[in-house]
C-alpha cells in the first residue's frame, strides 16, 4: 500500500510538471540487460548510451538487469530524463547491489549545455535495519570535473540537484543503488534522473556580416603588405 501511494504521487507531479511540454520522441520501454550491448536510448533531446550494469545479491535479493526496466522521461521544468524500474529489491534480512553506468549527451552540442542534474528515487527502506539509497558519481571528462549525488527513502524521497561548475555536453555516470532488507522487503520501485540544460545563443545575421567584413579586410591588408 505505502508503495502505492508513493507511485501515485510521483505521477501526479510528473503529471504536472510536464502538461505544458511539447510532444517529442521518447524511446519505448525496454529492459536494462537489450542495452548492455552497445544500446542507445533517445529521450528528446538527449541521447543515452555506454549502459553498464553488474548485480550483486544474496538468495533473497533482485537487480537481474533483464528485471529492470529502462523508460524515456518526456521534458518539465527540470529538463529531458530516464528513469529505471522494476526487479531492485531485497527480502527482510537480505540485500541486493546493483552497479549502474551510462553516458548522457545532448544531441545538438551548437545548441545547449547540460546545467545541472536531478536525482529521485522512491520504494521502502525495508523497515528496522534496512536501506533503500542510491549514491552517484557524475563525471565530466571534457572538463575534468567530478560531482556526487545522493538518494535515500523515506528521509529523501524528492530529488537531490547538482548544479554543474561548468556547463557540458555530455557526462558519465555511474550509480550505486543499494537495498537491504530489515524487517520488512526494501526495494527502490523508481530511479529517476533528468537533466536541464542551457540554450546556446544563436549567432544573428549581422553578427555573420560583420565576421565576413572582418576577414575580407584582413585579406585585403595582406594583399597590400605584399604589394
């Protein structure tokens, strides 16, 4: 029941959040395991690749990436995302890891910049002695910049956000996401990220003359200097 509730209040602020969005593609369902393989996913204006998973449980835990089911997150005011669902879940007394890696680009670098991102999660901690969390590391190799993020529930059920130093076309990331079961089952029911942007200038046309004037005048003094 408490599952449920929280399902149904993530969609009602989904619902929200992106009713004044414009219709774009978004990749269909697929599980975690279809793009192991050199698979890419398109969400808008994204594009997701380089999927890496490794699951690590004991008799009672679940992270199987064919349980996991990977899913476009059309735009709100927090920008393109994916969320990840499914089999993450581990029995009273039990747990389950589930290392999870992929690389996030945007389609167009001339156009926009990846400015920051936001990380949500929701499911039960497993009651007295369990966990639900997730922790990320966000890598921007272009840069040479690193970033952290945190999820847990219920403490931190609503999204953490990590504003980027320098705004960039495409990061690494890799997550930790981890379940133990207490005295009840824990289990992450949603992993959802999404990543807002900058819009690039576009260069008027003036700006286009004036670069053509500046180059044709260099041309013509080098042209004078020989002469």
């Amino acid at each position: 029941m408490k599952f449920n509730k929280i399902l149904a209040a993530l969609a009602a602020v989904g619902g929200l959040m992106a009713g004044s969005a414009n219709a774009v593609f978004i990749s269909p369902d697929v599980t975690l395991d279809t793009l192991l393989a050199g698979g890419t996913f398109t969400v808008g204006d994204k594009i997701f690749s380089d999927f890496s998973a490794t699951c690590s449980h004991t008799a009672g835990g679940h992270c199987a990436p064919a349980g996991v089911f990977v899913h476009g997150l059309n735009a709100n005011a927090q920008g393109f995302g994916i969320q990840f669902s499914g089999a993450i879940n581990a029995s009273a007394g039990n747990s389950a890891d589930l290392s999870l890696g992929f690389t996030v680009s945007v389609t167009d670098p001339s156009k926009f910049l990846i400015h920051s991102a936001h990380l949500l999660i929701a499911g039960h901690d497993g009651g007295a002695g369990g966990q639900a969390q997730t922790s990320e590391t966000l890598h921007d190799a272009i840069h040479s910049q690193g970033y952290s993020m945190f999820a847990s529930v219920p403490s931190h059920l609503f999204d953490d956000i990590n504003a980027l130093t320098v705004n960039t076309y495409s990061l690494d990331v890799l997550k930790n996401i981890l379940v133990v079961g207490g005295t009840d089952t824990a289990d992450e029911s949603i992993i959802r990220q999404r990543f807002d942007q900058i819009t690039l200038p576009t260069p008027e046309p003036g700006s286009f003359a004036l670069a053509g004037l500046a180059l044709m005048g260099l041309v013509a003094a080098r042209r004078a200097k020989k002469a």
